[in-house]
C-alpha cells in the first residue's frame, strides 16, 4: 500500500504533467484539449489543496 508521501508525490507529477499540456493546447488554441485537461487539473489540484501542499510555486495555470 503507497504511504501518503507517495500519493501526494504521483499527484504532483500528473499536476505538472497535466499543465504542460495546458500551456501547450492554450498555445497552439486547442479550446476544447484544453478544457478537457482543464478538469483534470482542477481534480489534482482539489486533491494537493487537501493534502496540505503549498502550489505558489508549482501552479503555472493559476486557474
């Protein structure tokens, strides 16, 4: 079973992976990429709010 560090570790990993695909599919104007990947991010980032992390300086959306 993962411990809680290893949770919250792979979550980040998606957070950040999740909003490099952002930045990209705002780039290139894929609305509706986008805004599918838009509600992923928002789940993981609900999921790191309750985990006690600090996104100041992970969160480059700031959605």
């Amino acid at each position: 079973m993962p411990t809680s560090l290893e949770v919250t570790r792979d979550t980040i990993e998606r957070f950040q992976k999740v909003q490099k695909h952002m930045l990209v599919a705002k780039e290139e104007g894929a609305i509706k990429t986008y805004n599918s990947l838009k509600d992923d991010y928002l789940s993981l980032k609900a999921i790191l709010n309750v985990a006690g992390v600090n996104l100041t300086d992970i969160d480059k959306i700031k959605e």
